[in-house]
C-alpha cells in the first residue's frame, strides 16, 4: 500500500501541508471536534458531564501584575543642579 500522496489523488506533499496549514489557520479541525464529534456524542447520550473539567492550558497567561498608571505630578518640583 502506498503512503503518498500523489498515488491517492489528492495531489503532491507540497499541495497537502499547504491545505493543512489553512485549515489550522481556519479553525477547522476545532471546529469539527466541537460541532461534530461532540455534538454527536451528546446527542447519543454517550457524554458524562459530571466528569468534565475545564482546560485553559491553550488560554495565553498574564505575565504579571498589571503596573499602575504612571500619574503626573501637580506638585512644584526642585531644579536640577546645573553646578
């Protein structure tokens, strides 16, 4: 059996990685686990919910604490010494 793709007809390697690259650019493969593989599963009743948790490990992290608003002085302030 042959693992290229030419010989199954869906044309050079080159023409794949480019296809597969804007289906992940469009969401595609999200999209379908959520819509289809999930929604089928409910569907049939074959999802346990009780024993779902929540993964934010693809959610970007906050790098710290937000630093406050450098606020302008209205206060009179020394010269610098030119000296």
């Amino acid at each position: 059996m042959s693992t290229r793709p030419l010989e199954w007809g869906f044309g050079s390697g080159q023409t794949c990685w480019r296809r597969l690259e804007r289906w992940q650019q469009a969401d595609v493969f999200d999209q379908f686990h959520h819509r289809i593989v999930l929604g089928e599963l409910n569907a049939a009743g074959e999802l346990d919910w009780s024993r779902a948790c929540a993964d934010g490990s693809h959610i970007r992290a906050k790098k710290g604490v937000p630093t406050p608003v450098r606020r302008r002085s209205t206060g009179a302030r020394r010269a610098a010494d030119t000296t």
